[in-house]
C-alpha cells in the first residue's frame, strides 16, 4: 500500500480514480493546488506524488521544486495536457520521476505507482530467483577444473551478481557470499598448484607485460593518458564505470591477473617495468629495495617506466605523475593542457589503497566502509568528487584517449593464521618472506625457491608463504588482540580472486 498525494485543480473530476486506487488499497489525499500540496507536505509523508503541471496560482512545476527541497527522494509523477517541449525539459531538469499526459486512466495510474513503487521490489525479486537458475551454473563450474581465462569470465559473473543482489534479502547475500567464499578456495588451490605455468604461459596477461601487449603497440600511433587507480578492485571499477561512461565509449574492458606478491613493491614495480621483481633485482640491483630495508618501495617507477619504453623502442615524450594527496591533484588539474603535449601522459592515484589502510587504522572508515557495500560507495563518492574524475572531464573534452587500469586488489580478511619467523620480517599480513618461517601448511601457498617464480630473496634460505582465501598472518605473541584487531579489514599481498584478477580499460572519448 503507498500513501499518495494528488494536486489537481480539478480533482472531483478524478474522483473515480481515486476510487479505484483506494480499492486497491492505496491511501490518497487529495488536494486542490501547488500551495496546499505543500501544506500537507509539511505536515505528513508521502510514498508518491502526483502533480498537475497546469494549476492556477502554484503551479505543478513551482510546487514540484519546493516539495524536492522537503524530500529530495520522493517520486514525483507530473500530470499535464501538454507535450510541450519545454515544459518537459523543464520538469525532468528538475527530477520527476515520469509524467502521464491528460486524459489518464485509472491503470495508467496504478502502473505509474507500480513503477515507482515497487519496482525495487520487483528487480530484487527478479534478481534473486536470476541468480538462483545461474547458482547451479556457477557451481558446475566450480566443479570443473578451469584455466585462467575461465577463472575470469567466473569472476566476471560473480562481480555481476555481487551488484545485482545488493539490495537482496540477507538470505540470498548470506548464500552468494558462501558461494564466493568457495570460489576463492578453489582458486587459491588453482594458484597453488599452477602457479609456475601460468608464469610460463606467453598468451596470459600479467603485471609484467600488460603494457607491452596491450598499450605500447597503440603508441605507435596515438597518444594516451595511462591512469592507474592503486588497489581498485573489479567491483570498484565497475561501481565508478557508469560515472565515466559519460564522458567516455569504452573501446575494450577486460581483466588480467597480477603476480604474487599482490603489492605496491612488486605487482606495480613489474606493471612498470615490463620485468618480473627478480628480473628488476638483476637488471637494476641499486633500485631494487629488499624488504627489511626502511627506504619506499616504490621510489623508482617512472625509472622503470622509461626505461620500458626505451625497451620497446618507443622514444616518445611522456610524464609521469603520481598523485597522494589532494593538493597534488589539483596542482595537476591545473598543468592539464601542459600534458597534452606528451605522447603519454602517466598519472597513479594512490586514494583507494589510502582507503583500504586507514580503514584498518581508523575506527571512522571501518564505520564508513562497513562491508563490500559501503566500501565500494565510499570508492564512488570519492572518485565523484576528486580531481581526477574532473581531469577525466578534461581528457573527454580534448579528446584524449586513456588506458586505465590498478596493480592489484584487496579482500577483507575474516581469518587469523598463527605465523613464526625471526625479528627481521616484513609486516605484511598477507605474505611473508624470510628464512625459517613456521605456519599452518594449509592456510598457505609456500615457495621455498623464489628463482623459480621469479621473485628475489633477502637470504640464501628466503622462502615466500602466502596466504590463501581470506586469511592473514598474526604472530602467536598478543595473539588475539591483533587477530581481533585486523579481523574483517581489507588487505592485499596474498592469493584471492579480489587480489589477483584486476581491470583494465581502454578509454575514447565521446
């Protein structure tokens, strides 16, 4: 039942209509102007409104106004025996829901209601029994052994679903959520037991060679803007893809897998560079910065970047910017056109992972960002006002083309894992690298000769673990004071769908 406000100078002559909304259980007030549609507002709450576009004194559209500075949600349907150009403009410019034109007939009615009404009721419901005819096809799969690329096209469907049932009923979210949960046990297990082939495999995409394959033959002839968002996950990107999809025609999207370590240090050093981390070590010794050392580990990236290029053979003018505050972005926005006169122009953007670590540290964000819902709405609130999505305005209007992708994801982590190790360990709590390391065999992926993934070691006896699925590491000292503390945070480094599988876009503008 909705409770529904009618203004219409002419209202007894509707009163058939409200007769037959009230039979189907609807409560109508029914009102004679704009000023008294808005004294009732005032007084009471309404599910709906219907308003006459042509009342003397008040008009529907001045009366539609001031009813949205009451409750900006309110669905508001404009009634007129107009179809007047601009009177429509003018109406949807300021939000109505829809409009009926004169003579409306009492179903017309009663569907606009059901439009609006339940219409989140209805897609949740289609949604769910969708998703409920697609469980057993994503299961069958799951029971399948899959390679790489239909490990993506799965976590492709997952993403899908993960947004269509957002605003489901908790049971659907609870199986959902169960459902991906063995997805990624399965894919850590996958990992595990692949990993080294799929290094080896010439026609996967990795961190490593996703310029070269995919932007540096585009070079050749145009220029772009290579934006990489740090940590976006593939539902964050698909959370901010409708924003940018006014500005730009999405040419190509799809996804790729980093390498392990899923971190700034290694997956984007590699992105970078063009070189697995022990290739960079070898090549570059003097930059390359092992782990217990207190420099940034990520100092050297627009080194790596030119020196790709160079590579490549691609002696292009470029510029490189990386941005991780909001000052420097806006000092950015402002030397816009000095970067159209680069070939490339390459911007890293550091909020999402900032976001992903001060939701650990602040008891604010971890409010704010309470689950993967409220994570990806705080990644779109940000990205709507950030000096990036008006750089993007920017690019649309100059017509730049833009390649965009991340480094690696992040999961929330829901499981602690005792670990032991000497004092002189890395901090991350997704993997760990060190020489005689103790913990749990099966909540790990374990790598006693690094060489062989193409990874350093800080030792002779280096070895790399990494956690699997939603685990992360804590030592056994203050053991459940730090398991609770970093229980259901966001963290990166180890093995999980969310981590490894990442987007990239390329961009046209409109």
């Amino acid at each position: 039942m909705a409770r529904i406000l009618w203004a219409d100078d002419e209202i007894t002559s509707l009163k058939p209509h409200i007769i037959f909304l009230e039979n189907k259980e609807h409560e109508v007030l029914a009102v004679n102007s704009g000023n008294e549609a808005i004294e009732e507002f005032k007084k009471n709450s309404f599910d709906i409104v219907f308003l006459d576009e042509n009342m003397p004194g008040m008009s529907g559209l001045m009366a539609l106004e001031k009813i949205k500075k009451i409750q900006p949600n309110v669905p508001i349907i404009m009634i007129t025996k107009s179809e007047e150009e601009m009177i429509m403009e003018e109406a949807i410019g300021k939000q109505i829901s829809d409009y009926l034109i004169k003579p409306v007939n009492p179903n017309q009615i009663l569907m606009a209601i059901k439009k609006q009404i339940d219409s989140k009721r209805l897609i949740s419901e289609n949604n769910t029994t969708s998703y409920q005819q697609n469980f057993r096809e994503i299961s069958n799969d799951l029971n399948n052994s899959m390679n790489l690329p239909e490990w993506i096209d799965l976590f492709k469907k997952l993403n899908f679903w993960e947004l269509q049932l957002e605003n489901s009923d908790e049971n659907m979210s609870e199986i959902f959520n169960m459902q991906k949960e063995e997805a990624n046990q399965i894919f850590s297990k996958y990992i595990n037991n692949n990993y080294s082939d799929i290094l080896a495999e010439p026609s996967t995409i990795l961190s490593h060679n996703l310029l070269e394959t995919k932007l540096f033959p585009k070079l050749k002839e145009e220029n772009y803007f290579l934006v990489v968002i740090d940590n976006l996950r593939l539902d964050q990107w698909l959370i901010i893809k409708p924003i940018i999809e006014e500005l730009f025609t999405i040419e190509k999207e799809d996804v790729y897998c980093s390498i392990l370590p899923t971190t700034t240090q290694y997956s984007r050093n590699a992105l970078f560079a063009g070189l697995m981390p022990l290739e960079i070590k070898n090549r570059f010794s003097q930059k390359w910065v092992d782990e217990e050392a207190e420099e940034g580990k990520n100092l050297y990236e627009e080194f790596f970047l030119t020196d790709n290029l160079q590579r490549n053979s691609l002696n292009i003018k470029s510029s490189y910017n990386k941005i991780t505050n909001l000052s420097k972005g806006k000092r950015l926005l402002n030397n816009f056109n000095n970067l159209l006169q680069n070939n490339l122009n390459t911007i890293v953007y550091n909020f999402v992972d900032t976001l992903s670590h001060a939701r650990t540290e602040m008891d604010v964000i971890k409010e704010l960002a309470e689950d993967e819902s409220a994570y990806r709405s705080l990644t779109l609130s940000w990205f709507k006002h950030s000096p990036l999505y008006e750089m993007m305005k920017k690019m649309s209007k100059n017509s730049c083309k833009v390649f965009l992708t991340t480094d690696h994801g992040t999961i929330r982590v829901k499981n602690a894992s005792k670990i032991m190790g000497p004092k002189q360990i890395n901090s991350n709590m997704r993997y760990k690298v060190s020489k005689n390391l103790s913990y749990n065999k099966k909540d790990v992926m374990e790598v006693l000769h690094p060489e062989k993934i193409l990874l350093p070691k800080n030792a002779l006896s280096s070895s790399y673990v990494f956690a699997k699925e939603n685990h992360f590491f804590v030592y056994p000292n203050n053991y459940h004071h730090f398991a609770n503390l970093y229980n259901d945070t966001f963290q990166h480094g180890g093995i999980s769908l969310e981590e490894m599988l990442i987007p990239y876009v390329f961009l046209k503008s409109k």
